[in-house]
RNA sequence: GUGGCCGUAGCUCAAAGGUAGAGUCCCGGAUUGUGAUUCCGGUUGUUGUGGGUUCGAGUCCCAUCGGCCACCCCA
C-alpha cells in the first residue's frame, strides 16, 4: 500500500456496479436528447487556453484559478484541458461553419476539468451532458431546453427538483447597470468584504450573489437590474414565462441568480435539489448571443445547458431508482480430463445464437463452480462432467425457478436451451 | 484556496498508552458431481504514509496524502 498509487485528487474510478447505474443513466438522457432534436457532436478535451479566456471571461473564478493550463513545450502552445463544453461547441460550430444552412440544435457529454477542492458532488474530473441551440433568437428556445429538462426528470426517476430564473439583459443593458451598480457599491465600500472589494471592479454583478449578511444588505439596496431592461429584453422573459406556464413549468424567478460565466445574457436559470448539500445545482444553463461574435466568427444567437452527472447519478441513487444488474443467460461449469472443451464450443454456439453466457474459469471444486453460478445471477448453470462427455449431452439446471435439471443432446443444445430459457424467464 | 471533523481486514465497525478484534465477504469441508439457508474450519492487516514523544503508540504530537462537511464556486 505504501508504494501504492492512486487516482489524481478529486479525479474518481467509478466501480462496475456504479457504472450499470451510469450507462443505464447515460442511455435515458442521450435517447432523450435525440428525441428532442439534438444531434451529437464530440469535441476534444484540449483547447487553445485562448478559447476558454475569450469565451469565459478573464475575471471569472474558472479562468482565474481554476484550470488545468499547461504550455506544450514541444510546439509552443498554451493549452487547457475543458473546464466546460460550450465554448468548444461554439468554436467547433465556427470552425466547420455548421450554421450555413440554418439554426442548429447539438448535444455533447464527456468529461470537464476544473481544479477546485473536491467535496460531494463536486470533484475535479466530472462528466457533464450539454445540449446548445445554435441561431435561434426567440424565447421559445429557451422554454424547449427548460421544458425537456422538467420532462426529463420523471424519467430518471427524480422529484423534487426546483427550477430558478432570471433575465440579466443586453450587454448594453447590463454596462449601464454596472456603471450605477459599482458607484453604489462603492459608496458603502466599508461594508464589503475582501471577496466583494475585489469583485468591485472586475466582476460586480457576482457582489449581489454573495451570501455574507453584510454584503448582502447592500447588494439588497443596489439598482436592480430589472430597472435598466429594455422593451425588447422585457420582452424575451416575457415569452418565456408564457411558453413555461403554458407547459406547467413551474419556476421562481431569482433576481440575484447570475452565473459564473461571462458569456450569458438575457436568459439563465438552473435546477436545484436540496438533497445533495451544498451542491445543489443538478443543471444550469442560459442564453449566449455574443459568444460567435467574441469568438471570432459571425454573429449567432445561442442557448444551452449543462448538467452534472455525478450529481444526477447521486440523486437517482439517493431516489431509489437504481437498475437491476443484467443477468448472465448461463454460467457454464465444467469438471474432467477433456471437458473444458466442451464446455468453451457450448459457450461459444451460444453466444453466436445471442446468448449472455458466462463459462467458468480457474479451477475449483465442483461445488465451489455451483456456488459461483449462483452469484452469477445466472437463469441457468449448464454442467458438463465426465458423464456428459461420454454422454454427448450436457446437462441443464434452472437457477432462479424451480424446473428439473434436464440433459440435452449436444446436437440440440442451442435450440433446447433456448426454449429452457424461455420457460425459465417467463 | 481557507476552516472543522475523520482515515484500523475487500466492506461495515470495535479495541479509552500495554499481545489488533467482531460481523460480512472470500476459501475449504459436512460419504463420489449440484447453487442462496444451516453447521464446522481457515486467511484477512506494514492500523493511509513519514517522522517524533515514550520502556512501550491504532491511541499523544508534527508533517504529508486522502475522504467528508462548510466557506467559496458551480455541474
């Protein structure tokens, strides 16, 4: 143990009986995602460090502390490994000019990358599902992503999850804001705290999301940004509310609700559970007009979310909704001077007809083979002995129901076991 | 990155400065080749790691690594 190694902090295994758990997850929400109309794009895990300074903002907690950089001396590049998806996702889509006939809608999963100090649901390798509408300007896409989020849900078998929303407007919007904003923070600069002081200047909307009472009692007398909206922004949330209430969306709108990245504008919003702790957000996401622009390519609206698998594999474990393991058709146990030949063409021919089938291997007594059948899962344990050898037969048992053990014609056997198994999972 | 709590068998946990244990799991057996129960027997280990104090450290001290919780932040 001493020399041992092991896995990078905050950097996890997930261990075969979880990893049922993440498939059977992973299947729900790319089915899902598929019948909404995403189609899948894969983008590395590498970028340039430039995208994600460009697309995230230089001032924001992920750029400013938080990413693995590192310069490959080999060609002399800055590079980052993805402390989230949507930048690349736009990068691609301008690389391969994927809008030149029209709006796209794509989805993404994978890992992402943020060096913070681990704790639950927070670690510094975790796997995230994005899903990002690319030119598309009304609301209506904004309430799509939202709505198949509450229509997800059910489907993993979670409840319990509360929507939070907000509009942060225009750029324009949100500069005059801030203009106002800074000057009142900075006439009761003496009740800030380190964070909020440096926050002042660089990002000052963050101050009003701060949860030190003394903060907050200035950021509760701040302009609010609501103020500052114009007809157009007033607008977009408008349409959106009506399409969510129209769905039976239920939401709470969250005036200090802002998120961590630069690129968000108008719409953004998050699904929260109380049953993780601290991390609580289980999905977040919002709208992006300026992202194609400050990327470089020609402007384009979007939108889109991300959501947190770890944290809706925990909620689906803590919700009970846990899948049953896949159990092996058969489990093939074999004793005697030339059986193991037998026994490994048997498994073969049923496996070529579809069959899960499991052939034992190192040794054992015969009893010890029985009894890891058993813990196979599997519906039927075929036996070939010496008997079955000479016989040209093997021999069938039924695990999981109660039907005779039965001898098979090795001629027969993928046809007759089929019919066993039939009866056996009826 | 800051603070608090915690690291003993694969797992869940005992051992209040004096010989490291239980349950579970795993392995073998209960008259020839038949699985969950039952009964009998067996292995669980550099007490996270490295130092220090002490006649003696799982226990006290320091460091380090890891986990949990909170802050922070977000998915």
């Amino acid at each position: 143990m001493n020399t041992a190694l092991q896995a990078v902090r905050g950097m996890n295994d997930v261990l075969p009986e979880d990893a049922a758990l993440w498939r059977a997850f992973g299947a729900v929400v790319e089915a899902w995602l598929e019948r909404w109309g995403y189609r899948a794009i894969r983008m590395p895990l590498v970028e340039n460090t430039a995208l994600f300074r460009r697309a995230i903002g230089e001032s924001t907690d992920i750029v400013e502390k938080e990413m693995y950089s590192w310069r490959d001396e080999l060609n002399s590049e800055e590079l980052t490994l993805r402390p989230e998806g949507t930048a690349s996702c736009v990068r691609a889509a301008i690389e391969h000019s994927l809008l030149h006939d029209g709006p796209k809608r794509l989805w993404y999963g994978g890992p992402m990358y943020r060096h913070e100090r681990p704790q639950k649901g927070r670690y510094r390798e975790f796997y995230q599902y994005g899903a990002e509408a690319f030119g598309f300007r009304g609301p209506e896409v904004d309430a799509e992503l939202i709505v198949m989020c509450a229509r997800l849900w059910p489907e993993l078998g979670l409840k319990g999850l509360r929507l939070e929303l907000n509009t942060i407007g225009s750029a324009e919007e949100r500069a005059r804001h801030r203009a106002d904003l800074v000057r009142h923070l900075q006439a009761n600069e003496a009740q800030l705290d380190a964070d909020a002081k440096r926050r002042l200047h660089s990002n000052p909307l963050r101050v009003l999301d701060s949860k030190n009472p003394m903060v907050q009692e200035v950021a509760a007398q701040a302009p609010p940004l609501t103020d500052y909206l114009g007809e157009a922004s007033l607008a977009h949330f408008a349409g959106l509310k009506k399409l969510l209430a129209s769905a039976g969306v239920e939401f709470a709108i969250n005036p200090r609700l802002v998120r961590g990245l630069d690129y968000y504008n108008l719409t953004v919003f998050e699904w929260i559970t109380d049953a993780l702790g601290a991390q609580g957000t289980v999905c977040g996401g919002g709208r992006y007009d300026g992202l194609f622009a400050q990327l470089g390519g020609k402007p384009a609206p979007g939108v889109g979310f991300a959501m947190g698998c770890e944290r809706l594999v925990a909620l689906m474990k803590v919700s009970g909704g846990v899948p049953a393991a896949r159990r092996p058709d058969a489990y093939v146990v074999h004793q005697g001077e030339g059986t193991l030949e037998y026994a490994f063409a048997a498994a073969d021919a049923l496996r070529s007809a579809g069959h899960a089938v499991v052939l034992h291997a190192g040794g054992g007594s015969f009893k010890s083979q029985m009894k890891k059948a058993d813990a196979s899962g599997a519906w039927v344990a075929l036996i070939v002995g010496e008997d079955e050898l000479r016989a040209g037969e093997i021999s069938a048992k039924p695990l999981r129901r109660s039907e005779d053990q039965r001898r098979i014609g090795r001629g027969r056997i993928v046809e007759e076991f089929a019919a066993i198994l039939q009866r056996v999972k009826a």
